[in-house]
C-alpha cells in the first residue's frame, strides 16, 4: 500500500480555489460560477459575505462548503468588540447565517459546529480571555479543518488507488475533486490523481451534470489541469457507457452518508449506481468522516432545490419555453443496497454498513 508520505511527495495539488488571507482575514474565492471561461476571484471577509458566496455556489462541494464556513465563523470577529460574551454571541449567530446557506451537505454545520464548540470552551476554561486571543484561536482551528481535510483526501486516494488497475477508466459525477473540497485534490478524483502521479495510467468519464454543468465546467476542467485524461460525455450517455463496459467502476463524492449508508449526492449518481449494480460494475462513495451523518434518517435530509431558471436555460440561453413547470432538485439518495463500499480516511467501509459505518466513525 502506498505510504501518505509517498501521496504527498507523488501529488501536487494545482488548483486550489479557497486562500485565507493570514494579515487581513478575509477569505479568497475562486469563483466557480465563472469557471472554465474566467478565472475570477472574490474576497468575502463576513459571515454573510461567506453564505453568499456559499448560496451562490462561488464556493461549492461539501468538504469545501465546510472549510469556507470554518473561516466565515473566523470573520464573525472581525467587527471590533473588546467584550468576549458579544464575540461569542456574534459566533453563534455566524453559526445560523451559514448553515442557512444550503441544506444538504453536512460539512456545513459539521465544521460550524466545532468552530462554536471550540470557542465555547477557549472561553469558559479561560484559554482565551481577550477577544484577539479567541480570534488567533479559532483562526488556528480553522486552518486545522483544512488540514485535516487535506490529509483525509491523501488518504482516501490511497484506499481508493487499491481499487484501481492499470488501464482502468472510472465514471463519476459532478465534481467532487480539489475545487470541491477547497484542497486542489479531491474525494473522488484523488484515487486516480493519485494514480497519475504514480505512472498509473487511470483516465475519467465525466457526465456533463445538468443543469449547473459541474461535470463539464468543472471536473473537466480540473482533470486536464492536473493531466489526468478525461472524456466528457451527456449525462443521457451514462446508461449506455455502463452497458458497453466502457468503464471499470464508478467513483463519487458525497455530500452526506447516513449511518445505513444511504449516500445523499449530486442528482444522476442514484441512476449511476443502479445500472452499475444491474452490470456488475463496482460503484464507490468517497468521502472524509465528516461528511457521516450518525443521527439523520433518509426522510429527515433535505434535498436542495434550486431555481427552475437553471433548468430552463444553459448559462442565461433558454433551452425551454418561457415559464415551463420546473422540478429542480439538485441532490439525490442512493440506498447502501447499490453501494458496494465507502471510502474514507479511515478505512474502507464495506456492508453491512448499518454496522460498520458506525464502527468506522468511532475509531
Ligand atoms: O451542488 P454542488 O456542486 O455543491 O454538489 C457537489 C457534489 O454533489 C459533490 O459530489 C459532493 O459535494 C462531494 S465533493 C467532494
């Protein structure tokens, strides 16, 4: 099995669509509502200016979502207050604005929670006395999501590269690589990166994922920057490129998996796993652990709907008569019956899942 210090030495991460500005507190975002045609960044520096940016998907993707709210509870105390109880009054506030800004991934509150969690304590067992002292904190904290994250990834490419042989092609669905996870690597692209940058000769099949085209704009994007070979198809093609044994398994991120391993992703990865389950293809969510929801059942997740403008045009050109009736959601559950494993940092979970996921989620 390869070492995490040989993914670190082995992959580089290129494109890296979050930066946190150290001296200034504000945060950069690679707007990815403009990619592939304009590389443009925006600079949010308050909680509101983060959920914005996050409702508006500049920043998208789950693990991403996360690390940008990590930083947006950091630029809660950027208001000048000498009075700790007011800092932490403003956090817990920041804290509501931000998991407003999208339902479904649980990275959102995930990383919101323990920014607040952490304050909560800094204060009350008086690690932190003045404000300033909480902000260097809590700036601390935040800069370990990331860290974390990126660590997780590298590891999850390692378990995932086991699934991998040379000349194999994988299908997958949106985008869950480096531009969605804030990291430049990704959870699902980072087996075959990691691969790549291994002299493995892996390659993708990208469905374009209508309506806010991830696959196309995104993923494909993000795959020829870091020379990893992709082909791009009609999200209508994945039926038949599954059939024709075009690819040798499916590989997607999550945005939330249940403790029965009911995997809650981008709309088309249900309709992915189960043909790959009738064609015996093997189909694999990868995703950091916290992205695991131990407490929700299927019913009690929201699945995000969206504008029904970004189903009747393509990038502001109509595609449909003008005021058409629109059904937007824009996630999907796959039940653990069509998974055949989950990938994480800390193992690779197989069914039954009602069992082992709980197990990996303690260790
Ligand atoms: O609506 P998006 O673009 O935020 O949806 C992203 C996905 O569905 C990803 O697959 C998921 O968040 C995992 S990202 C590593």
């Amino acid at each position: 099995m390869v070492t995490l210090e040989e993914a670190k030495r082995a992959f580089i991460p290129k494109l890296r669509p979050l930066r946190w500005d150290r001296e200034r507190h504000v945060l950069t975002i690679l707007d990815q509502t403009l990619l592939p045609f304009e590389v443009y960044w925006v600079e949010a520096k308050d909680p509101s200016q983060i959920a914005e940016a996050i409702k508006s998907m500049r920043v998208r993707g789950a693990p991403a979502i996360g690390i940008a709210a990590a930083y947006g509870m950091v630029t809660a105390l950027n208001s000048p207050t000498n009075d700790i109880k007011e800092s932490l009054n403003a956090l817990a506030k920041a804290k509501l604005q931000l998991d407003a800004a999208r339902p479904t991934a649980v990275n959102l509150s995930w990383a919101t929670s323990r920014m607040l969690s952490k304050a909560n304590r800094l204060v009350h067992e008086g690690e932190a006395k003045k404000v300033d002292e909480l902000k260097e904190l809590l700036e601390e904290e935040a800069n370990r999501v990331y860290e974390e994250e990126l660590e997780a990834e590298l590891k999850i490419g390692i378990y995932g590269f086991e699934k991998l042989n040379d000349g194999d092609v994988v299908l997958t669905q949106c985008n869950a690589g480096g531009l969605a996870t804030g990291t430049g690597l990704g959870t699902a692209l980072a087996p075959v990166k990691l691969a790549r940058a291994l002299g493995v000769n892996v390659s993708v099949v990208a469905p374009e994922t209508r309506p806010w085209l991830q696959g196309s704009r995104l993923t494909a994007y993000e795959l020829m920057t870091d020379g990893v070979p992709v082909t791009l198809i009609s999200d209508t093609a994945v039926g038949l490129v599954l059939y024709k044994k075009m690819v040798n398994s499916v590989m997607v991120g999550a945005d939330r998996i249940l403790a029965d391993g009911h995997v809650f992703n981008k709309v088309g990865t249900f309709k992915e796993a189960v043909i790959a389950h009738e064609l015996g293809v093997p189909f694999y969510a990868l995703a950091p652990t916290s992205t695991l929801d131990l407490r929700s059942s299927v019913e009690e997740v929201k699945i995000e709907e969206r504008s029904p403008d970004e189903v009747r045009t393509v990038r502001g050109v109509p595609v449909a008569p003008e005021g058409v009736k629109v059904y937007n959601p824009v996630f999907d559950v796959t039940p653990p019956k069509y998974v055949t494993a989950i990938i994480t940092e800390a193992g690779i979970i197989y069914p039954p899942f009602e069992k082992n996921v709980r197990k990996i989620a303690n260790m």
